[in-house]
C-alpha cells in the first residue's frame, strides 16, 4: 500500500495477535497514538484495533509499530457469505483445542496437590514428593504459554498479566524446590498443619507447589472460558451472513448459469424463482412478485414488488418468478451492512471497559513494585533472605489473577452479540452502557423503533 500525503483521515481495522491480557491491549493503544496523526482503540476481546490515520503513515507504519511492540498485525479478510457452519465449527474447536489440553492437564494433575496441601489427613510420610511430581507439569507444560508472554514482553521492556502470573507461579514452585532439596520441607513425614498462625518463620520447611498449580489452573480455565465466550459472540455475525443466499442463476449470453454469490458484479441480471432468497440488492427489471422482508423490517406482510422497485438481498421471493439486476454487491448490500454495524459494535468500548484498561495498564508495574518493596522491607527488619523472599513471592501470587481486564469487555461483546442474534442490532458498547439511564421504550407493532420530525 502506498504512503499517504493527503490530510484527509483514512480508517483501517487490524487484527493484532499475540495479546494475552488488557495490558497489552493498553500497550499496543499507547503506541499507536503516539504516532503522528494516528488515532487508535484496540479492543483486547476482539483481538482488534481501529485505527484512524492522516499525513504520512501508512498501514504498513502501523502494522510495523504494532510488531515492535511485540505483536503481530494483518489486515483482517472480509467475511465470506458462503462459509459452511460445519466448517466454522470445526475452525473454533482447532482453535481452542490447544488450551483446553492445557486445561484438563492443569486440573487433574491440580486437584490432588490441592488436596493434600490443605487435607492434613491426605499428608502421607512422602506427599511433599508426590506433590512436586504433579505440579512440574502444570508449571511448565500447562503454564507454557504464560511463561512465553511474559519473555516477550520482557524484551520489549514491558510487564502485562503474564508477568505476574509467570513470575508468581514460577516462584513458588522455585521456591519449594529450594525448601524440598535444601530446607526442611523434604523430610519424611513432613506436614502442613491447616491453622491460623501469626508465628514468624523462615519458610524453608513451606511449599507452595499448591499455589503454583491452583493459580495456573483457575487463570488457564479463565483464559478457556473468555475464549469460548469470544467465539460464540462473533457466532452473531456469521448468522447475520448465513441468512443471505449462497448461489444465484445470473442471465448472461441468453442462458442460465449458476454461480457462486460471490461471483456478481454490479450490472448483473440474475433470476429469483419463487421461494428463492434474492441474492443482493438490485432493481426489478422483468416480472411482479410478493417480497417477504420481515427480517429486516420486522414487517411480517410480504410487499409487493414490480418493475422499478428495489429489492434487497436476503429477503425472500414468495410470489411469482423477477429478473433483478445487482446495484449493490459484496460488503455495499445492506445484508453486509448489518453485519459490519455488529462487528463494529463489539470493536467500541465503553467508559467501564476504558477504565478496566486503564487500571490493568499499570496495575502490573504497581504489583512488581509492591513485591520488591515487601522484599526490601523485610530485609531491612532483619527477618532474613528466605523470609522476605517468602513475603514477596506472596505479594506476586496474590495479584495472579487479570479478571480486571476480562470481565468487562467479554461482558459488552456477548451482549452486543447475543443482541444481533435476537435482531436487536446494538451501535455500540458505549450505547448498551448508557441504556441504563433508560426506563421507558416505545415500539411500534413491528418492533421497531420510531423518531417523529
């Protein structure tokens, strides 16, 4: 693409990869507002930015600062009206199968340290060994992908959730590795007793491997979860697109041919026998016929439609046999329209969500400065290296958890998308935010909604 140099903004809508949190979210914002002209909004459960720029940047420009931040960027490819759901279905379910392997790792092998850490009854004369058996796969195998993020990032010079996560967990499980092979913890018929003490000590008779495994259980089922609700979201928008029609019988050289939807242009003439959907939208040209538009006006009288009248795509022929020729095709029909109105509405962000973002942005350096300074507090009150290291690896395992910058987004894009799949097409998040002020709704018996001059 080439370098711009007019004045007169462009928009463009990149999918970023590589985001694991809504600090990175923040991150890659920050870097693309601080290029010149450039107004950006990424949005961490899309996996999107919007991005408006001006003067001398290109997309290119802004698909290289996202990398040097540690992302990757493409340009997303246009929906394609003639997916097979089957297909779909199966590209989710490849798509998650990798962490939910994880997953069902992490809880089976889990559940048992858990247990014995917590159940003095279940502490047999070598469970301390058995524990560390179960939780090294879960620390690494199953916590893998933290670890990687967090190694990224830190190259970049930059902290997000994962650091915390890798940090923490990979510290308590160092840790007991330290207290098993050269403290107390590792001696035959050791237990941890389920009390409530104030006594000081120096950690080396402590495990923590329950903390490790717990943590990279709960956060990867979390991760699991909003993956899952993400894909059954952005199902509203591959529903908006399956109602249009898949194949069309175009008029061209005296004859007949059927061709894929994709393959009209503007100018076509195209045949809609009766019970047919009309392919896009375009003009009668031969023949008079009952149109059924209800899923777009929510009329459920069908119209009549003659020569000279505009049809729109989707809608349904219930009457007799019309030639219609395409004005609009491809992402210009109002079907597509639709469908984009939706995606959009799940790109926006609410005043809740900016905020979560805004907290999440520096809540992980806050965390990372608050272990280092309970490190350095007990180590200035003479509580020794092990018991304030001990302090400190609590500080970061207690600040595992990134609901902060989950919960909000995943919140306004199920709602929005579930809107579309009930036929309520909602602007944006912004706009489902406000409706909270809102105590009455007046609809009219299509249940639409209308405005009086």
């Amino acid at each position: 693409m080439s370098t711009r140099t007019t004045d007169a903004p462009a928009e463009v809508e990149l999918a970023i990869g590589g985001m694991t949190c809504a600090s990175c979210a923040a991150r890659i914002e920050k870097k693309l507002n601080r290029m010149d002209g450039v107004t950006a909004t990424v949005n961490y459960a899309t996996e999107k930015a919007k991005v408006s720029y001006s003067g001398d940047v290109s997309v290119p420009d802004l698909i290289a600062t996202v990398e040097a931040t540690g992302y990757t960027a493409h340009e997303p490819e246009p929906p394609r009206t003639e997916t097979a759901p089957k297909a779909e279905a199966d590209d989710e379910s490849d798509a998650l199968r990798p962490l939910r392997q994880r997953l069902v790792t992490a809880a089976v092998l889990a559940v048992p340290v858990i247990a014995m850490a917590m159940v003095p009854a279940l502490q047999f004369e070598y469970w301390q060994w058995l524990s560390l058996t179960l939780a090294a796969p879960v620390v690494t195998y199953a916590a893998w992908p933290f670890h990687r993020a967090a190694f990224t990032n830190a190259r970049h010079g930059a902290a997000t959730m994962d650091t915390l996560i890798s940090v923490g967990t990979s510290a308590a499980f160092l840790w007991s590795l330290w207290a098993l092979f050269f403290g107390t913890a590792g001696t035959p018929g050791m237990t941890h007793p389920f009390e409530l003490t104030i006594a000081r000590t120096d950690g080396a008779g402590n495990i923590y491997l329950e903390a490790a495994a717990g943590v990279t259980a709960f956060i990867l089922a979390g991760r699991y979860f909003e993956a899952r609700s993400k894909r059954k979201a952005g199902a509203a928008l591959r529903a908006l697109l399956e109602l249009g029609a898949k194949d069309v019988t175009v008029l061209r050289d005296g004859g007949e041919h059927l061709v894929p939807v994709g393959a009209l242009r503007v100018g076509d003439r195209f045949l809609v026998r009766p019970g047919e959907k009309i392919a896009t939208d375009g003009t009668v040209t031969e023949g008079t016929s009952a149109v059924d538009a209800s899923m777009l006006t929510g009329e459920s009288v069908p119209v009549e439609v003659a020569v000279g009248d505009a049809v729109t795509g989707a809608t349904v022929n219930v009457g007799g046999r019309l030639v219609v020729e395409a004005t609009r095709v491809g992402a210009d029909t109002q079907l597509a329209r639709m469908a984009k109105l939706v995606e959009d509405a799940q790109n926006g962000k609410a005043e809740a969500q900016r905020l979560a973002d805004r907290i999440s942005g520096v809540f992980v350096p806050v965390v990372i400065a608050l272990a280092l300074g309970t490190l350095g507090f007990w180590l200035g009150n003479g509580a020794g290296l092990t018991a304030a290291f001990t302090a400190a690896v609590a500080v970061l395992i207690i600040a595992c958890p990134c609901a902060l910058g989950l919960a909000t987004p995943t919140a306004l894009m199920v709602g929005t998308g579930r809107g579309a799949q009930l036929g309520i097409l909602i602007k944006g998040p912004e706009v489902l935010e406000s409706t909270r002020r809102v105590d009455t709704v007046v609809l009219d018996k299509t249940g639409t909604v209308t405005t009086a001059g």
